[in-house]
C-alpha cells in the first residue's frame, strides 16, 4: 500500500484530500498543528491506514529532524508528498508587518521546500518512482485586494515545483501545483456574505470552489493515471481565471 505525507491535514481541503486518499487505498501520515474531531474519526475509521502527528511547520529548523527521527525513518518508504498547509495573512501592502510575513512564508513556502528536500532523498534512498503536489491558489494568477503577500508566497512555490520537475524527473519523480479557487474553508471564514458574492460573480460556475473537486485533482496527481503529468499547475476554481 503507498504512503503519502500530507500536511494541514486536519481542516477544509487538507481534511477532503486525506479522506478521498484513504478511500483511495494510500496510507497517510497526516501532519498538522492540532487534531480536529474529525480527523479523531478517520483516525478510528482507518486506524490501519492513517498516522496523526502534530507539528507547528513555523518551527522549520525542526522538521527534518522530525521527519528522519518519527514520521519516516530510513526504513520506512514514502511514495507522495501533498504541501498542503498554508497561512494566510491578509492586508494591503501599505501595512506590511515583516513578522506576519516572515512566519507566512516559512510555512508556505520555506516549510514546503524543506519536505520536499526531505521526501525526495527517501524517495531516492528506496528507489522509488514518486510523485509531490503543492497546494497553489488561483491568487497567484489573478489579483485579490489584500492578497499580494499571500499570492507572493503561492507563486514562489509553483516556481520551485516547476523547477524540481525538471530536476527529478530524470529519476521518475513528478512534481505538480494543483490551483484552488476560492473554497469555503476556516481560512475564508472571515469573509461576509457581500464579499463572498462578490467573489462568486468572477467564476464561471457563480459557485465556490468544492474542496473534493480539489482533493480529486491531488489524488489523480499522486496516481499512476498522471505518470506522464510533471511540471504543470492544475487549475481548479469553479472557471476564475
């Protein structure tokens, strides 16, 4: 059975993507910095395929510590890697705060390279054939007031999935950004309902994005199916762009 490292696994898509993954036959070793009821209940209903561990990816000077001593030691092969954790930091460039920023990017970007490093030298170690998708946003492409420093972050990250595409696919490991549009998670909650309409008015559909309709996309990233998908960034949003 493969086995996926999935973080921000416990909430909104992190939460649909290790549901549709376990479906799907992957064991998951799901990170995020606390366990929701609901990711308690996976944990009961798979209890043979999913693995629960907590960890604040701000503290990056920890996580390949982490990942080599508990989450995946040498012997333990890893097949997939979803960066799906993210903060957002929402204001306007006028009223930037370096240390909102600094600690956005670590776990957007600096957090994501990181793992990345770590999953691909395991993925090496076992010879094994994988596959990493990094969760982007449709910010990244298109403009949102109060998003540049957000969008910045997610449009550092499918410039270094492109790159290590070109890096690693010579060693058959594929690297991928799936785009969401606006979804109704715990990160947009702050929106009001005028806002959100407003937002709506931009898409083709006249809808939110559905968070299983992204999580499908990462799962057919990880699959077999996209053994031939590398470097590309997977446009889900309900039509924005």
């Amino acid at each position: 059975m493969p086995e996926v490292l999935l973080t921000g696994a416990s909430r909104g898509l992190g939460l649909s993507a290790a549901k549709k993954l376990l479906s799907s036959g992957w064991q998951v070793a799901a990170v995020q910095r606390s366990v929701s009821p609901e990711m308690e209940q996976l944990a009961t209903l798979y209890a043979n395929q999913l693995r629960i561990f907590q960890c604040d990816l701000t503290q990056t000077e920890s996580l390949e510590g982490l990942f080599r001593d508990q989450w995946f030691p040498d012997n333990r092969p890893l097949d997939a890697l979803v960066n799906n954790a993210a903060l957002a930091y929402d204001d306007i460039v006028s009223n930037l705060d370096v240390d909102r920023l600094e600690k956005m990017f670590r776990v957007n970007v600096t957090a994501a390279m990181l793992l990345s490093k770590s999953a691909i030298r395991r993925m090496l170690l076992h010879r094994k054939v994988g596959s990493l998708v990094h969760v982007s946003s449709i910010c990244a492409h298109t403009g949102y007031k109060g998003l540049a420093m957000y969008a910045a972050t997610k449009g550092a990250l499918e410039a270094f999935s492109r790159t290590l595409a070109r890096e690693w696919g010579c060693r058959g490991i594929r690297s991928n950004c799936v785009v969401p549009g606006f979804m109704e998670t715990a990160m947009s909650r702050g929106l009001n309902a005028e806002q959100r309409q407003r937002i709506y008015r931009r898409t083709a559909l006249q809808s939110a994005t559905d968070p299983d309709s992204v999580a499908c996309t990462i799962a057919f990233l990880l699959s077999d199916d996209a053994r031939s998908v590398t470097g590309q960034n997977y446009v889900v949003d309900s039509g924005t762009i």
